[in-house]
C-alpha cells in the first residue's frame, strides 16, 4: 500500500508525494489473535499475520491507495515537470509562482513575477533562465542606459571619467604586451577608436 500526501494551495488540491504505507503492529496483532490456532506453525502465523495487516492511521491531508495506484500517481508527479502540480483530479495545473519573467512593454523590457498558482505567462513571456544571449545583452543595455538617466550631471562626469581611465589603463596593458611579445599596437588610437562610445553613453 501507498500513502498520498495532498495539499491545498488557493482553489486547488494537489498530490505532491507518495510514500509507502507503514502498518501498526499492535493493531496488526489485534486482528490476527482471533484467527489463530494453537496448532499453527511459526510460518502459517506470519502468514496470517501478513495477510491481515492494519496500516496506520493517515491523517486528512493524506489517501491511501494501492501499490498501482501510487506507482501511477508518482509517475504523473514525475512528468509534472518544474513548472506544474498534479491535481488530486488527476489532471495538472501550471504553477508560475515567484518566477521571475521578462517581457516587452512599451517597447522596454520589464521584469515581472506570478504570485499566484493557475496563472500561465503572458504571451511573450520569457523565463530568466530562458533568456537568449542576445536578450540578456539588450536588457542589460536597457538597464545601464537607465542608470545612468537618472546620474546628475556631476555623477556622469566622475563615471565617464573613470570609465576612460579604465580604458587608457587598458590601453597602456596591450602596449606593453604587444612590445613584449613583439607586435605593432597604437595604444593612443586603439583608445580614441573606444572612447567615442563612452563619451557618448554618458553624454
């Protein structure tokens, strides 16, 4: 026999495990002391005793069920997958909850988050592990072009400059590289074909 433990969550009851029954020895041995003869023998008795046994009592938010039964159920909780709940009915439902997804809107990229289980993703709806290389890099642009919205002019003036600062430390490091290793490297143009664009991103 098999135990199945049940949940609710909002209007919905779902099946989440399937354990093995645990039988009650002493109201086992109740049972069985009626039907036994003197005359048995040690294995008849273990028999007898195994054919009668009594399972503990489960509580309200459990269902005990064939040995079957409780295979097929965990191979549906098996196939549920990540992102779904095996009804009590035997049917599924998605659970969304707390998972983060980005959509456009308004032609940006927002982050938004299900609360509640039964709600699917808006189509569009892109999962944060789902996420292309290509969408990472254009929501990470939008987010740093937003950051830097909302810098005061002082506040852009001491990032682009540290910025730059970066990029001629970056500059002087393949220099030195490239004579070390004996190749050609103009440190002051490799630089100015860079700091366009960062003059530009905070201007």
């Amino acid at each position: 026999m098999k135990v199945i433990y049940k949940m609710k969550i909002g209007i919905y009851t779902i099946v989440f495990n399937v354990v093995d029954a645990v039988t009650d020895p002493e109201a086992t041995k109740k049972k069985v002391d009626q039907f036994v003869k003197p005359e048995m023998t040690d294995k008849e008795y273990e028999d007898l005793f195994n054919a009668n046994l009594v399972y503990a009592t489960v509580g309200p938010e459990a269902d005990m069920v064939s040995d079957e039964e409780g295979a097929e159920i965990q191979r549906k909780i098996n196939e549920a997958g990540k992102h779904r709940k095996l009804l009590a009915s035997g049917g599924y439902v998605v659970d969304h909850r707390c998972c983060e997804y980005w959509i456009v809107r308004d032609g940006k990229w927002v982050k938004e988050k299900i609360a509640e289980i039964g709600i699917d993703l808006p189509e569009g709806a892109v999962l944060q592990e789902d996420l292309t290389a290509e969408q990472r890099e254009v929501i990470a642009g939008q987010q740093e072009a937003e950051r830097i919205a909302v810098m005061s002019t002082e506040e852009k003036e001491k990032a682009k400059q540290n910025a730059l600062d970066a990029l001629a430390d970056e500059a002087d490091r393949l220099a030195r590289r490239a004579t070390i290793q004996k190749k050609t490297l103009d440190p002051a143009a490799w630089y100015s074909e860079r700091a366009d664009a960062i003059e530009a991103k905070y201007a």
